[in-house]
C-alpha cells in the first residue's frame, strides 16, 4: 500500500553524561508508540510510522520527520521539543489537514 505520509521518530540512546542529550531520554519512544495507535485506528490516510535513529540536532529533541505530499524532495517538515501533547495536534493538523504544526518545525540542522 502506497502511503501519504511516512514519519520518522528518532529514539537513538546516548549516554547519560552526554552533552548532546538523546530523543529517547525525552519520552521519543512513547511519541512514536502514540503516532502510531494514531495511524493504526486511521487507516484511510495511510500513514507509516518508523522508529529512527538520530537525526541530528539531539539538543531540540525529541525529533520528528514527517514526509509527505509536497515535501518529499525538500527534506520533509522537521517537528522539535515534541511533548505527548502535541502529538494529536501534529496527526489532526498536518497528517490529515495538510497544514504543519509551524510552532514545532525547525529548519533541518
């Protein structure tokens, strides 16, 4: 099945005394399971959930990529600082309206 949307949830692990910090000391893991209970109870906008590993700018984390119409070869919508709050927000408003949730994106690092 082609899908609309494909998002990519870092959960990499650093150490605890690293200054970068890591996505999965943020709760990444439990945004991915959400995103993905999302995508699952939705199946009309096909939408693929995929754990990655680390997308670089660690210290704005946890991040999330979400590609999808209209950016597919612009490098996709970049979400940062995501808390289990904004998740519903990111899947009503981008995932299913189009529109990016612009007070989570940033720029790719």
């Amino acid at each position: 099945m082609p899908y609309q949307f494909v998002v990519y949830t870092c959960i990499n692990a650093r150490a605890a005394d690293n200054p970068k910090g890591c996505c999965s000391r943020h709760g990444s893991e439990m945004l991915h399971v959400e995103l993905k209970k999302l995508a699952k109870a939705n199946p009309q906008y096909k939408i693929k959930c995929i754990k990655s590993g680390c997308q670089g700018p660690c210290e704005i984390g946890p991040n999330i990529m979400v590609y999808g119409p209209g950016n597919k070869d612009s490098g996709g919508v970049w979400y940062h600082h995501v808390k289990s709050e904004d998740i519903q927000e990111i899947f009503q408003s981008h995932l299913i309206e189009g529109k990016p949730v612009t007070r989570l994106t940033h720029k790719k690092a």
